[in-house]
C-alpha cells in the first residue's frame, strides 16, 4: 500500500513575492532613445477620460508615458555616444558595468 502524499493547494503555491527582472539600465542614467516613436516630451500620449461625478472634469488628458528598456541605449561616458554595456566584477565584489565602444566603467547614480 502506497503512502498517502499531501499536496500542498494552489493558494499556497503562488508566490507573492514580485518578478525582478535584470536591466542594462537604472533610474538616473544618461541614455538616448534608439527606436520607437520619438516625440517633443519623449513619448506623450493622450488619454480621454470620462467624468465620475456630475462636477468632476471631462477632457483629454496628455501624459509622458514609460518606453520599453530595449529602446534605450547608455551612452558612452568618454565619448557620449550610445554603447552597449558589459558587467564585470569589481576587485571588492561588486558588479560594475562597462562600456563596450571604449571600456571605461559607468557610474551608478543612487
């Protein structure tokens, strides 16, 4: 006779903890948009909304919207042009990132 085997309920399983992703860039880097529609503002859009109550405003609405990571390209800190990044291993541990085009590294903004 088999052992009885309690698995656990698909509640349980989901985990709440959100999906970090990896990206070549972070909040406060210098870069420029390669690809995509480029427009005075980068990327405003325009939203119409309704009225929720009788003295609430109705209208268009205009709004920078986010552009995809993989529009956007570092940029160089010797020469200023867009490069493509490379992570290497600091002497004490830490990940820095490189610039591919002359090799210097990219400082992080915090």
């Amino acid at each position: 006779m088999k052992p009885l085997v309690y698995k656990k309920s698909r509640r349980e399983r989901r985990s709440t903890a959100p999906i970090r992703h990896k990206m070549h860039v972070a909040k406060g880097d210098v870069v420029r948009v390669i690809s995509g529609i480029v427009v005075e503002g980068v990327n405003l859009v325009k939203k119409h909304k309704r009225a929720t109550t009788p003295q609430g405003e109705s209208g268009i609405i205009e709004f920078a919207a986010p552009i995809a990571a993989s529009n956007v390209m570092l940029l160089d800190p010797k020469s200023g042009a867009p490069t493509r990044v490379r992570r290497r291993l600091d002497k004490d541990g830490t990940l820095e990132r490189i610039a591919v085009k002359s090799g210097q590294p990219i400082p992080r903004v915090r």
